[in-house]
C-alpha cells in the first residue's frame, strides 16, 4: 500500500511529530485510489464529504470560464492536500483532473475532524500547509497580474523545486515535471508561442533547460534572479539555500 511519507514529511516541517502521532496519520488514511491520467478527480460544483492525501503523481485544479477558456489555479504535487478547503464549503470552488496516473488516499470528513479535534497540534499543522498553500496562491496571482512572461515562466520553476525538494520528492536542482505548454500557458496566462519563446530564452542563457517532462536547472541563482524569487513563503528557515 503506498505511504503518506511526503505528507507527514511536509507537516513535520511545522510541529515535531512523535511515534504515536505517525500511527494517527496512518490511521487518517482512508481507502486508496488509482487514477489514470487525464481523470477527473474533483468536479467544480460538487459536495465534497472527502479530501485526498496525493501519494503519488500530479494533478490541477482549475476553473473554466462561460467561453470555455480554462485557468488553472495551482499544481498539487505528492503529499498536497486535495479539497480540504471543500470540505467547509457547501460546494467545491475549483475541478481537479490528474496530470499522471495518480494515487491517492481519501481523507473523510469525520476522520478529519476527530483527529484535528483531538490532536491539536496535528491541527495546527495541518492548518500551516493551507496557509503554505494559500502563500503559494498569492505568489500566483501576483504572477498573472504583475510579473513579466519571463518572471512569471522562472518563478513557476523554481517554485516547483523548491516544493517538491521540501516533501522529499527531489534532489539537487532537477526535477521530472509532466507540464506541458498549454498547461504552463492556462496557469501563467500567456499563450503557448510565448511559453516556447520564454523557455527558448532560459535554455539559451544556460539557466534551465525544460525538456521531455525533465526539468535541470543549470543555475539556481539566475534563475532566483530572474524570477525575483524570495524563497521565505516556501522556506523560512532557509533550509535549501
């Protein structure tokens, strides 16, 4: 069965956790689920009376437009939780669709909530990774509202390295990634042709290269550069610099 490894690793960033608060995690996780690619997971409109702990694979949440034109909001990777926000409000405010075959674990509600009522710091640190990820939203907005295709393109980059080196999930500063350029297009705003010209640019530079779902970073502080990328949202610790 798999394990919620890169999730207690992401809420230990923010409260020790002992032996017997790992068996309550474990104990937290419900049925597991395999999804193809390309599956959705979560619809727009629908009551949720689950969350998902993502195990394994890459999934988007979005919204559609009236004209069918798609925004997609963030990027859960391994060990994200999927729709805890769903779970207070009385419909889901985005749809999920898997980017990868994926795995996931269902998080029900009255499990949830026993275990947040009965473990506070166990709440505490759940309610730390929503902040996190809401940090992660703002950074986002402030992307397609403020910053240029080029900061924009750099920022997602390296913001994505730095999460997923957080959880456990890479090493160094390269990392498998399977966003395409519409994907890349539909998060940042900007149209595929200026992605390919963006992402040309960075790789004649010697700053990223992005190919075949692979992205190696060549040199991180350029890329932190171009990006204006401040890292203490992610980790303010500074455990990575």
């Amino acid at each position: 069965m798999p394990h919620i490894d890169a999730f207690v690793k992401k809420l230990s960033r923010y409260c020790a956790l002992n032996q017997a608060d790992l068996s309550v995690l474990r104990e937290l996780q419900g049925p597991v689920r395999e999804f193809s690619r390309g599956t959705e997971i979560g619809d727009e409109y629908e009551e949720r009376t689950d969350a998902y702990i993502l195990l394994d694979g890459w999934v988007h949440n979005y919204k559609l437009t009236r004209d069918g034109g798609r925004q997609i909001i963030n990027f859960p990777v391994a060990g994200d939780i999927i729709g805890l926000r769903s779970l207070i409000l009385p419909v889901a405010s985005y749809a999920s669709i898997t980017l990868t075959n994926v795995t996931v674990c269902l998080i029900p509600r009255e499990r949830l909530v026993d275990v947040m009522t009965r473990f506070t710091h166990i709440a505490a640190s759940i309610l730390w990774t929503q902040a996190h990820e809401e940090a992660i939203t703002v950074e986002h907005l402030v992307s397609v509202g403020r910053r240029t295709a080029l900061e924009r393109v750099a920022h997602l980059l390296v913001e994505l390295v730095y999460r997923l080196r957080l959880s456990g999930l890479a090493s160094g500063w390269t990392y498998d990634c399977p966003l395409g350029q519409h994907e890349l297009a539909d998060a940042l705003g900007l149209s595929v042709v200026h992605i390919n010209r963006v992402l040309r640019q960075l790789r004649e530079r010697e700053i990223v290269t992005f190919r075949q779902n692979r992205v190696v970073i060549h040199d991180i502080a350029a890329l932190r550069e171009v990006a204006g990328f401040d890292s203490s949202y992610l980790d303010p610790e500074g455990v990575l610099e």
